[in-house]
C-alpha cells in the first residue's frame, strides 16, 4: 500500500510500513503489526529498539511497541508464547487515513496463516501519528459464550539516562512488585535505579515522565486496569539475548494494560489506548 504519507518496503525480507509525515516519521514492522520507532518534528526518537533486536520473524522484536495479546505474561500452559501471539504473527495493514495533522494506520494481524489459532476474539489497531502518538486495541468477542483475555500496549520509551528520570502521576497507587511477589503503596514520583517490574492498578491520571535532556512525555490511557512499568536494568538484561547489556539506560516500559482478566459476553468488544504526547513547558 502506498499513499502520500505511508510507503511499505522490504528490509531483510521483512515487509516495513514507513510514515513520512511533515509532524513525525515512524516505522511500523509488518512482523507483530509492530511500531519499531516514531521520531516527532525536531527529529526526536521516542522509542527505544534494543541494538540486538532479532528482526527475522524468529521471536518478537525487542524494543518499539509490542502488542502481548490475548493475555499478558505467561500463559498457565508453559507451551504457549509468554505476551501471547499478536506479536508473533504478521499484521496487514488494512487502511490509512491522512491529512495534513497526522495519519490514522489501522492493522489487523493475520492469525489465519499463522501457526496460531484464535476462534474466539477478533482484534484489530489503530496507530494515530502526529504530534502525539496514539495507539488502540480494539477486541471483539466473536463467538456465542464469554471469553476473558487479558493485554498490554509494551511500550518501550526512549530516555537519555534512565538515572536522570522520574515518573509521576503514581503517587498513591497500589502496585504489584513482581520480583518480590509484594503489594506495595507508591510514595511520591518513581525513581528508577534497580529491576523494576511493577504493575500498578488504579492509575487515574496521565503519567509524566521526565527526563534530562528530553521534553518529558505525558502518557495516558483509557480502557485499562493497570499500568506496567519494567526496566530489567544490567542483571535481567544480561538474561536476555537480545537485549543489549547497557541497554536498560536508555528506556523504560510503561505499558497501558488490562493484566487483569477482562470478560467479553459474545459480540461485546473492548478497547485499549495509550496516547503519548510530548509536553512543552
Ligand atoms: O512488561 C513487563 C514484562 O512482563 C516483564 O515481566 C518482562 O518479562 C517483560 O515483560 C518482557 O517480556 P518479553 O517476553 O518481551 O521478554
């Protein structure tokens, strides 16, 4: 497909939606229907890719915006993908929309010619790219019974020191520490300087995230039960493979999710959005 805004090309036989807006550019992996970098007006990179990222369809990439759905973390049975399938699985880019303030990508994935099925839900996303940057997961339940599912918009931000940052808007909240299995309270701004993975629930206001040297980002969302927040830092980056080692300086997850079960009666649907907007002072 090809528009005034959207072309599609290969790279390493991998199929890449490219954006080339006057407001950002993006790149948008046909593999895992996945955003792998949105960069706004002034040439600012917002997300981070992790520089031994596996882009050859074998695993989900490393880094961008990964899609885990229809549940998120490990699935009880230990055979199955953790995140789920939607990142494992092509996505076709079913229309664009554009005008001369952004463009709309709308993306379903294919699970059809894939080694997965899914019978029960159907899901498709819309990435809206500008100023800001939007993303939705819309999830109907096509069957005759209910189905729960569970997901996440794992978004990994590009910081420039993941020392000199902070993020607020958590203040108060309960959260899950999963490293230590605890429920904790969030006191004051959260500072990162260890292996945080953490999911926090009731979180009502947008979140900022401030940080050196970039205009801090504000990220919202709407339709989710918790929020995620993950570093690895060094020791759980040396675990991963394709996460480079000092990697973890320069990013932070914060993910719009549903960690929870979400339940859908038949022909009910469900939508999850994170919208990132940079915040000018
Ligand atoms: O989002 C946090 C998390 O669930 C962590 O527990 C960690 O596993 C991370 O996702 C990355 O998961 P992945 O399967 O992409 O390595």
């Amino acid at each position: 497909m090809r528009t005034k805004y959207v072309t599609t090309k290969l790279s390493n036989g991998q199929k890449i939606y490219q954006v080339d807006h006057p407001f950002c550019t993006a790149t948008i992996s046909e593999f895992g229907g996945q955003l792998l970098s949105f960069q706004d007006q002034q040439g600012d990179e917002w997300l981070w890719l992790s520089k031994s990222a596996i882009k050859d369809g074998s695993k989900a990439i490393r880094g961008g915006v990964p899609i885990c759905w229809p549940w998120f973390g490990p699935n009880v049975d230990k055979t199955l993908p953790q995140h789920g399938y939607a990142r494992l699985v092509n996505w076709a880019l079913v229309s664009v929309e554009e005008d001369e303030f952004g463009v709309q990508l709308t993306l379903q994935p294919d699970f059809v010619n894939s080694k997965y099925e899914i019978h029960n839900l159907s899901l498709f996303m819309k990435i809206d790219l500008g100023t800001s940057l939007s993303i939705q997961l819309h999830t109907e339940n096509i069957s005759n019974f209910s189905v729960s599912f569970s997901q996440a918009i794992h978004t990994y931000l590009a910081v420039d020191d993941i020392n000199e940052c902070s993020i607020s808007g958590l203040n108060g909240c309960v959260y899950l520490d999963q490293l230590k299995n605890k429920i904790s309270h969030q006191e004051n701004d959260l500072v990162l300087n260890q292996w945080t993975d953490s999911i926090y629930s009731n979180v009502q206001s947008p979140i900022t995230l401030a940080n050196r040297g970039k205009t801090s980002k504000s990220i919202d969302g709407n339709g989710h039960d918790s929020v995620v927040i993950w570093n690895p830092w060094q020791d759980g980056a040396r675990l991963l493979s394709d996460f480079d080692d000092l990697g973890y300086q320069n990013m932070i997850c914060i993910e719009m999710a549903n960690t929870g079960t979400t339940t859908l009666a038949p022909r009910q649907s469900h939508t999850l959005t994170q919208v990132i907007s940079k915040i000018t002072s």
